[in-house]
C-alpha cells in the first residue's frame, strides 16, 4: 500500500491512531541508529534511507536516476513493514537477524526476502532492529550491492 505523502511528516501523520506510537518509534529507532551517509526521504510510497548520488552516483541499476535504497519503513494495511535490503542481500545478516528474534520472541519472524512484518506493536524487537541498523554503513551497502549485481549479470 503506498502512501501518496510527499515528506516523511505528512507520512507519520497519516498512520493510523492505533499505530501511531509504536510506528513512530520504529522510526525514530531506525533514524537514530542508521550510521552517517544515509538519506532520509519518501521513496517507492514508503519512508526511506538511501544512499544519495553524491556517495554513489551509480544509483540503483534498474533505474540509476534513483538513488540506491537501502531500508523502508511503510504502515502496511494488516502490519508495519521495515524493509531492509542488507537482510535480502546477506544470508549471514538475515540468520543472526533470527537468531536474536527468537531470543525476543517464541513467535515465528513474520519475514519475506527483505521486509519484517508486524502485525502487532509488542512484536516489534526495537532493540534488534536498533542493532540491525547499525551493522551496515553505506559503504558497506554499495559493497555488497556491487558484489550480487556483479554475480547476478555472471549467472545471465
């Protein structure tokens, strides 16, 4: 579901009452741990970090006029959803991702390749995803970006 917002405080304002305060917190954890270099903005109808153009003028290979995405965070109709691309892109990263989700919870990680889902506030590991956020510079994003897209263009 993307949001028509066009800056990321007409995105907070428009999550619903219910989900508010946790989404906002969510936001405000991911913002306070993501290292230095990371943009801020609206990005795919979602509220996203990028790697700006000045720190990697290649931009996102679909579309190099983007910048390169790194994560998402969106009020999904059923969950709030974190998107994060270093878990899709890590196998590593998204096994110790579990691994301390299972400490959080005994409820199995609502996970697809690269977005967390949760359907209910106290789901929300804050301290995982605070830690989860600091693992990856951007540096350390365009890296590992260049290392699949370089693997992938071999496997065509």
């Amino acid at each position: 579901m993307q949001s028509k917002a066009k800056t990321v405080q007409e995105y907070l304002a428009a999550v619903p009452e219910e989900r508010q305060e946790a989404f906002t917190r969510l936001y405000q954890t991911i913002r306070d741990n993501l290292p230095a270099g990371f943009q801020e903005g609206i990005h795919y109808g979602m509220i996203g970090w990028v790697v700006p153009h000045a720190l990697y003028p290649a931009g996102y290979h679909v579309n190099p006029k983007q910048p390169l995405l790194f994560v998402a965070l969106a009020s999904q109709k059923n969950h709030i959803a974190v998107y994060h691309s270093g878990l899709y892109s890590d196998p590593e990263l998204m096994a110790w991702f579990v691994r301390g989700y299972a400490k959080f919870s005994v409820r199995k990680l609502d996970a697809g390749k690269s977005c967390l889902r949760f359907k209910k506030p106290e789901q929300i590991p804050i301290e995982l995803i605070a830690e989860l956020m600091r693992k990856m510079t951007p540096q350390d994003w365009i890296t590992l970006y260049e290392s699949k897209i370089k693997s992938w263009r071999k496997s065509k």
